[in-house]
C-alpha cells in the first residue's frame, strides 16, 4: 500500500472516523471486508439513511449492495481522504452545509457540495445541475 494510504488510514483511526464508520457498519447489520488502499468495505448496510448508493465514515465504505463498482470505490476512497484532512468529525457538519449549499443554489444536494465535486461527481454517480439562475425559462 502507498505511503499516502497508509497515512490516511492512520489519521482515521487517530481521529476517531474509522471507528466511527466500524460501529455504524456494526449497527447496520453490515459485512465488513478489507478493501483497496486501506479502505474497509461494508457491504449489506440496511439502513435508508442516508440516502445514497454508498457513503464514507473514516475508511469505511459502506453500502446496501452487496459489490461496488472501481469508479464508485475510488470516489469513496477521496472521501475517505477528505475525512482525514477534515480532522474526523468535523467533516459531518461541513459536509451538511456544503450539501445544503447546493441544495439552495441547484436543488441538487451533490452538484455543487464541495466535497463530492473533490471526490468527482461522475464517479460518484451523482450529475451536474446547472444553477437556478442560468436554466432557461420554463426548465424545471
């Protein structure tokens, strides 16, 4: 494994967002499998909250399926980086905001939140609206 991914996999456990991600995988009824670059795959989660295909808590990638895609684990593997650099638990409410500021400004929760544009939207699955002022009139 690369330097920068073992880094990243220690800064997770010292900040608290592995564990974290290991105990919601634990209270998901998930499955947890060692994953590339240090990541922890935990397929099986079955809880609808939230709402997406997989999200990451620390170097937990967590899922309802039971198999993900290379490009959606290499957008999950950058969130995972983005909770190191966040310092752990202060990625939940920049992640909020940063949602919701996209939420105001394209009534898309992803195509303008910061970290899932870093992560890249395309590999994420997630599609590009344009803002409310610049769609022609009557589009919806």
């Amino acid at each position: 494994m690369k330097r920068r991914f073992r880094f990243r996999r220690a800064a997770n456990y010292i900040n608290l967002a592995t564990p974290l991600g290991l105990l919601i995988s634990v209270i998901g009824g998930a499955t947890r499998q060692s994953g590339p670059n240090g990541l922890i795959l935990a397929f099986g989660y079955r809880y609808r909250f939230p709402i997406a295909g997989a999200f990451t808590v620390g170097n937990v990638v967590l899922t309802k399926w039971n198999a993900l895609d290379d490009r959606l684990i290499l957008h999950e593997g950058r969130h995972a980086t983005q909770w190191a650099w966040c310092v752990g638990l202060p990625m939940l409410p920049l992640y909020l905001l940063s949602m919701l500021g996209s939420v105001l400004v394209c009534g898309n929760q992803a195509s303008y939140n910061v970290f899932e544009r870093l992560a890249d939207l395309e590999d994420g699955g997630y599609p590009r609206a344009p803002l409310w002022w610049r769609r022609p009139k009557g589009a919806s």
